[in-house]
C-alpha cells in the first residue's frame, strides 16, 4: 500500500506541499512553562510527532483512549519551503513557505507520569491524531508580531503573542538545522501560550492567530 502524504495547501496562493517531519518546540512562553511547573528553558525543548499524527481541521478528532486527560495546546506552526542545514539565522527566513495553525494535542496525566519517570514523551505527545492542522497562510508577513487565541465552546482559554515566544522562529529554524536537514514540508511547532486545559468529547476548539485566521476543530463524541 502507497504511504498516505497528507497535503498542506498555503492561502491564498493555493499552492501545495506534502507534509514532511513534525518538530515540535515545549516551553516555549514562560507563562506555560510556569503554569505546568516547568523551569523556563535556556535552550529549545524539542521533540517530534509521527506521520499519523497529522489530522485535517474538516474531520472531528478521534478521543485517544490511552490516556484520559486530553489538553489543547494551540500553537502558531512554521512550515518549511526549501532544503536547508546549519541555516544561519540571519537567512532562517528564507526556508519559510508558510505559517499555519495547529494543536499540540497531548494526553497531561500520561506526560506527567512519563516526566515523572525521566522517560520520552512521545505516547503522551506524538499518538495518531494529535496534531490537527487548521489553515495554513503564505501572506504573514511579521510572524513575530501574531496574536493567538484558543476557544473551547465558545470560552477564551488561551491568548497570547509570537512576540513573547522565548526562542524566535529564525533562532529555531537555525537551531534546529544544526542536528536535522530541513526539507519542504517540514512542520515547526512553535509552542503554546499559557491556559491549557482539558478537553472531552465533543468539544469545538476553534484557534485563531491574526494574520492566518481562525480553524476550527471538532472532538469526535462518544
Ligand atoms: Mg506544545
């Protein structure tokens, strides 16, 4: 069987890019890194998600059942456009294509006890679907100056600004590039602002970040 690519399409240019590897950047506002008890980081917290992670904004996102705590975490996500390796950051901008919105859907109780035993995140952070992807946009033209939001139901649970991101998009982009080829497609997410919290089935998660717009995300019931 032919592996599925899963397509990002950038507006409003319409042009397309097969998904390529998930970095994902933790603690990447102090305010979240504190309101989970974390130290601020004096360098990146990297970890990646699977292929099978991905999952489009128009269909509701399967509940995991390994893990009972679900929690949105909305992020503005960086999508790659050219190949590139220890990319200096003064050109960082240059391998971009695009910015996206995205969720770094994690199972908390299952993180916390895997933080607890000192072991990788990875069946708390990178399971199938846990990275929804919204509305991806090739006109932003200051991505260090967005506004992110995140709506359950209807209430305000996040807000926060890219500016007050610890570690800037061309210091991760360069950071990043030190260990890994970057390659078209190659998705960055950025990390969350503070006000995290639990989801349950049936929720309507709708993010927006100004500059992109606003996707909405559906949980699947029971
Ligand atoms: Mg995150």
């Amino acid at each position: 069987m032919m592996k599925k690519e899963f397509e990002l399409v950038l507006q409003p240019s319409g042009k397309t890019l097969p998904a390529g590897k998930i970095f994902c950047i933790g603690r990447n506002y102090a305010s979240h890194a504190k309101e989970l008890g974390n130290e601020v980081p004096s360098q990146p917290v990297l970890f990646m998600k699977g292929s099978t992670a991905l999952w489009p904004a128009d269909r509701p996102v399967p509940f995991p059942a390994h893990g009972s705590d679900l929690q949105h975490e909305a992020e503005l996500v960086v999508l790659i456009g050219r190949e590139g390796k220890n990319i200096p950051e003064a050109e960082a901008f240059s391998y971009v294509a695009g910015y996206g919105i995205g969720l770094d859907l994690t199972l908390r109780d299952l993180q916390s006890q895997l933080k607890k035993a000192g072991l990788p995140w990875e069946v708390s952070k990178s399971f199938d679907a846990s990275a929804p992807l919204g509305l991806f946009s090739d006109r932003v033209t200051d991505p260090a100056n967005l506004e992110i939001t995140c709506e359950v139901n209807g209430e305000l649970r996040q807000h926060g600004f890219s500016r007050n991101l610890i570690f800037p998009i061309p210091f991760l982009i360069s950071w990043i590039s030190r260990a890994f080829t970057l390659e078209p497609g190659d998705l960055i997410f950025t990390g969350t602002p503070e006000g995290v919290g639990s989801l349950k089935p049936g929720d309507h998660v709708r993010v927006a970040i100004s500059g992109i717009g606003s996707s909405d995300f559906y949980l699947s019931g029971d």
